[in-house]
C-alpha cells in the first residue's frame, strides 16, 4: 500500500501532460468576446457607396436577430466566406457589415465582382468600431439580438458547418425570443 | 581576436528590442510616449499574440499604439488606458495576467508544485536518514551446512 506513493509522482506527470496536449489542441484565435449578452457599442459609420446609408449601432436594434461581419476586400478569408454570405442573403438572413481598413474603390470593385450580401455596410477605415468590438483579425461575425444585445461571436469565416450547426439554432432560438 | 569579441558582445549587449513603434505615432510629449512605451510593452498583440503590440508590425497593433496614445493625451491614468483596451479584448490582452480567482491556478501552481516536491524531498530525506537497525537474521543450522558445503567446494 505504501508503495503506491511512488506512483504519485507519475500518476502527476500523466494529469499535467495530458492537460498540455489538451491545450495544444486548442485554437488560440478563438477568444471569448468580452461583448457576449451585452449591447453593441454604439457607432455610427460613414456608407462604402456615397449612395447607400452607412451604418449605426441604432441600425442593429428591431426586427429580428441579424449578423454583423466585419470584413475588407484584402482579407483572404472573407472571400472564402462570402459565397456563403452570398447563400444567406438569398435565405433571408440580415447582414449588416462593416468594412475595415479598406478602400472605398476596393470594397466597391470587391461587392461588384462577388456579390453584395450586406443590407448596410459601413466604412471603418480608421479601425476605431473594430476596436470597440473586440476584433481581432477579420473575418469576425456578431450575432445580434433584436435588442441589439451581442449573443455571439464566430471568429474566423462562417462555413456552412458552422452555419448549421451553431448559427443557424442561435438565429431560430433569438426570432422566438 | 578577442577585442573583436568584445567589440561584438558590447555592440549585442547595447542593441535594444526592434519596436514598431513609427515615429508618426509618437507623441511630442516625452513623458506621456515613455508612458505609452510602458504600457504597450504589457500589452499583446491579438494578430501575433506573442508579441507585444510595441513590437508588432501588424496594423490592429499599430491602431492600438494610436488608441493608447489618445487615451494618455485625453488624460486617462495607465490603469485607465489598460482597462479602455482589457474592456475590448478581455484579459488575453494582458502579457501579464491579473491575478484574480480564475488565474490562481497559474500564479499559485508552481509554488504548490515546489512545496508537493519539497515534502517528496523531505519525506525521503527523513526515511532515508533513520539507519537501518535491525539485526542480521541469524542463519538456519541448514544455511550454515549450505554455505560452508560452499566454500569447501570453492577452495579446491
């Protein structure tokens, strides 16, 4: 019985070890939002298109739950992602965009060529709303309430795993909320 | 040879960590940019993350030296500007992390570590130090006959 002491050690050695390779697993991108069940900041962004309305933190309250995606027409994953934006507008989602640390002509030749899956899009050139919303790297999505309360953040683009599986539930739960 | 040595070893030794830090984004005020030096060399970069966002190269962290810089002119104190940004990314942010109740375990595991193998240590120390005092057991009469049979083999 007393022998068993000297297995402490390892039985110590395996739990540590196997803490490690759980936290090697882990992606380290993926940070909580510090918005989570709290409202959005309130911003107010200039339009990409001088003809269409920009984009205000008022705009992301009423109707029903609804997405907001940062993005830039440099970012590589946003344009893996966009096709399926593309799938949601003709689904009926609400997305909202804000364009970060883009061009107008970038953004406006990127919406030409791919498709515009945005209600509104504001311009963030300066950063300063990204910041606010705790971006790291885009593409991120918000899923905001009808009260313009954050639910939920997807860092990196939504693939239609993701969709299914973790959005698309959310969005049910908030219409009937 | 060995000045050139020195000559390199003293050029290393005085060469300072390459900072990102443009000189369009510093502030005329020596005292508030030393302040905003200090506090962007606590502060991670989110797009490199194991860089602080004074070494970065990325523009979020760029951004970030911008906003920091704002936050000091428009007279935040450091613990004010720490917590604009820590209110933004969450405590990830931080190189250092505070030390509050979900974070023990990263402060107080290596000390309890220390002191479960300081007991491990101590408990053998003293196991080890008791002499062993028992007494050779005798051998039995058939032992004997064994062992000297053994030697008288041996000695032929």
């Amino acid at each position: 019985m007393r022998r068993l002491i000297y297995l402490a050690p390892l039985v110590f050695l395996v739990v540590v070890v196997a803490g490690f390779a759980m936290g090697l697993r882990r992606d380290p991108s993926l940070l909580p939002s510090t918005l989570i069940g709290k409202p959005l900041p309130s911003f107010s962004l200039p339009p990409v298109d001088p003809q269409a309305p920009g984009l205000t933190s008022a705009d992301m309250t009423g109707g029903g739950p609804r997405l907001l995606n940062v993005f830039g027409s440099w970012c590589v994953s946003c344009r893996y992602e966009h096709p399926v934006l593309m799938a949601l507008k003709s689904q009926g989602v609400a997305i909202e965009g804000v364009d970060w640390k883009d061009t107008r002509a970038d953004a406006t030749r990127f919406l030409a060529a791919e498709g515009n899956p945005y209600d509104r899009i504001g311009d963030d050139e300066a950063g300063h709303t990204v910041i606010d919303l705790g971006v790291a790297a885009a593409p991120e999505t918000f899923v905001v309430d009808r009260h313009g309360r954050v639910r939920y953040k997807q860092v990196g683009p939504i693939t239609p795993e993701v969709w299914t599986a973790t959005i698309a539930p959310l969005m049910a739960r908030l219409k009937s909320e | 040879m060995t000045r050139l040595l020195v000559a390199l070893w003293a050029v290393l030794a005085l060469a300072g960590p390459a900072l990102a830090v443009l000189p369009s984004e510093q502030l005329a005020n020596p005292k508030l940019e030393a302040r905003a030096r200090k506090i962007g060399a606590e502060l991670r970069c989110l797009v490199c993350q194991n860089e602080t966002i004074d070494e970065s190269e990325a523009p979020l962290a760029g951004d970030l030296r911008v906003l920091l810089r704002q936050r000091l002119m428009a007279g935040d104190t450091d613990r004010q500007a720490i917590a604009y940004i820590v209110a933004r990314y969450g405590h990830f942010v931080l190189l250092k992390p505070p030390f509050e109740a979900d974070t023990l375990v990263l402060w107080l595991g290596p000390f309890l570590v220390l002191g479960l193998g300081g007991l491990g240590v101590a408990a053998m120390a003293r196991s080890g130090a008791r002499p062993d005092t028992e007494a050779p057991a005798v051998l039995t009469p058939e032992e004997e006959a064994a062992l000297t049979r053994r030697l008288e083999a041996d000695r032929v």
